[in-house]
C-alpha cells in the first residue's frame, strides 16, 4: 500500500515539479531536524519511564536502560511487521527481567489505549478550532463508503470473536482464555496503580514532545513556518493517523501530510517534500536509536 501511494503521487507530477521537491531537500533547514531528533529521544526516553510504574505495580521491576531499548527496538521492528514493536517489547523484558509475557504485553496494550485516548482528544481540539477545514478534507479526500464498509465489517467480526470467545469449548479458544487472563492484569494495572499521577505526567510529556517535535520541523521550510497552532495541530492529527495505515505511515505520511497542507495554500510538491524530509528524519532516528539498542542490549545485560 505505501509503494501504491508513493508510485500514485509521483506519476502525477511533472518532470518540473520533482525538480521542484528535490530542490526542496537541497535548500532545506536540516538544523531544526536536529532539535526535533532530540526532542525524539527526550519523548522515548519519557514513555521508557512511564513503563516502569505499570510493570512496577505488578511486581515486577525492569531498568530504565532495558526499557528504553525495548522500546527502540519496537519501533524498527514496526517498520517490517505492524504492531510486532509491541509484542518484542514484552518479550525483551521477559527476557532479561523475567516478567511473565502476559503481564508485559498487557502493560504494552493498555499503553496503547491511553495513547488512543490522548489522540483522540487531539481530533476533538483540531474539530473544535478547524471544523470547517477538518469537515472539508474528510469529506473530500477520505472515501468515507470505503471506511464505513470496513467500519461495519470490522464490528461484525469483533462480535463473532467475542462470542466465539465467550461460549466456545475449543482448546485453542481455552488457551487463549489462560492467557487473556494475565493479559488483563496488565491492560487494567493502571486503573490500580498508586503512582497514576506520575503515569499521566508522563503520558502529558510524551505527547508534548511529540506536538513539539512536529512545531519545529514546520521552521525547515519557510513556506511552512507560519503557520498558525491550529493548522499545525489539524496536520499532527492527520498525520498521526497516517502512520496507522502503512508501516510506521511509510508512503502515507508524506501522502496526507501533503494532502492536508493543501487545505492551508501549501502546494502539494511542497507538502509532499515537507512530508518525505519528516518521514524520514522520524525514521532515521528510530533505525539509530533501534540498531543501537539492539547491539548494546545484550552487552548491558550481560554486565549486569
């Protein structure tokens, strides 16, 4: 789907307008690349040490360094298969701080549910401010029959799961019961922990990070620097859930980011260039910080 997106946007441009994006990527800003990077690490490291209160109230202890790492290897593994970045993350530190995989993936899910939460307010601020526009573009450029066609299907088959669940005797659905029963333990272990103000600070200082990360790298082109807080948080949103539909939003991040600056007066050669250099510096950060930790994790350990 993402090599479908990229070959679907370049085949309508010119020979003109591809000069015109690779003139964008010579004549670009790349300092404020650098301070989103680290304002990158400063937001893992953040959700490192979120990790730990949720594990900790279960009582299980993993270091910060592991956590880190986990977490950084999660998301290169991201890249390849959706989604495994959360399951290596429960298997790394049953590993090597022999936490039970039920609990250290469900600590990982109900993460994930706070995250969701956290964006989903973000939609509502960007309707609240943007309506008119955020209306506009979902009307036109997202195939809303598409979605609602998958929308319903997708209901009908978690229905069925869940009865199948709920009712089935078959001893792979009983397994599955075994196991969702430590699951739950972890995905419900922030309801009950002691430390919930500190988890949600962290919940706060991660996002920030994130909104900050995407505020500066708007200052690499100057077509983009003024933009005013409203666009920018419409565009975080679209973006974030860009990177839901393809691998890490690979093809599809600089696909909508371009797409949604339209709406703004941003031509789209320089929406989609703006998207690309995003992308990729997002990604090239994540593959240090990813081949780092998967070399160093061992060596850690082992010192340990």
């Amino acid at each position: 789907m993402g090599f479908f997106l990229i070959f679907y946007t370049y085949n309508k441009f010119t020979a003109e307008q591809i000069l015109e994006i690779q003139s964008y990527f010579k004549n670009a800003d790349y300092t404020y690349l650098f301070i989103a990077a680290g304002i990158a690490v400063l937001g893992n490291a953040s959700r490192a040490y979120r990790w730990k209160f949720s594990l900790e109230h279960m009582g299980y202890a993993s270091s910060f360094q592991n956590n880190f790492m986990a977490i950084s290897i999660g998301y290169v593994l991201n890249l390849t298969v959706p989604k495994s970045g959360e399951v290596s993350r429960a298997l790394i530190v049953k590993k090597y701080n022999n936490i039970p995989f039920d609990k250290g993936f469900g600590s990982v899910v109900a993460e994930r549910i706070v995250d969701f939460l956290v964006l989903l307010l973000f939609m509502l601020i960007a309707v609240f401010l943007q309506f008119n526009i955020v209306k506009s573009f979902i009307l036109d450029k997202i195939p809303i029959d598409k979605l609602l066609f998958f929308s319903v299907a997708s209901a009908l088959l978690f229905v069925v799961s869940v009865l199948i669940y709920c009712y089935s005797k078959l001893k792979f659905v009983l397994a599955i019961k075994e196991k969702i029963s430590g699951l739950k333990e972890g995905v419900f272990s922030i309801l009950h922990m002691q430390k919930k103000g500190a988890y949600l600070f962290h919940t706060a200082l991660i996002w920030l990070s994130y909104l900050l990360m995407f505020r500066v790298v708007f200052y690499v082109f100057p077509e983009t620097s003024s933009l005013s807080i409203s666009a920018i948080i419409t565009s975080f949103v679209v973006g974030s859930i860009a990177v839901a539909f393809t691998n890490s939003g690979f093809g599809a991040y600089p696909f909508m980011i371009s797409k949604i600056l339209l709406v703004y007066s941003i031509s789209e050669t320089t929406g989609n260039a703006f998207g690309w250099i995003v992308w990729t510096s997002q990604m090239l950060v994540v593959l240090a910080l990813g081949l780092f930790s998967f070399l160093y994790l061992p060596v850690f350990n082992r010192k340990n």
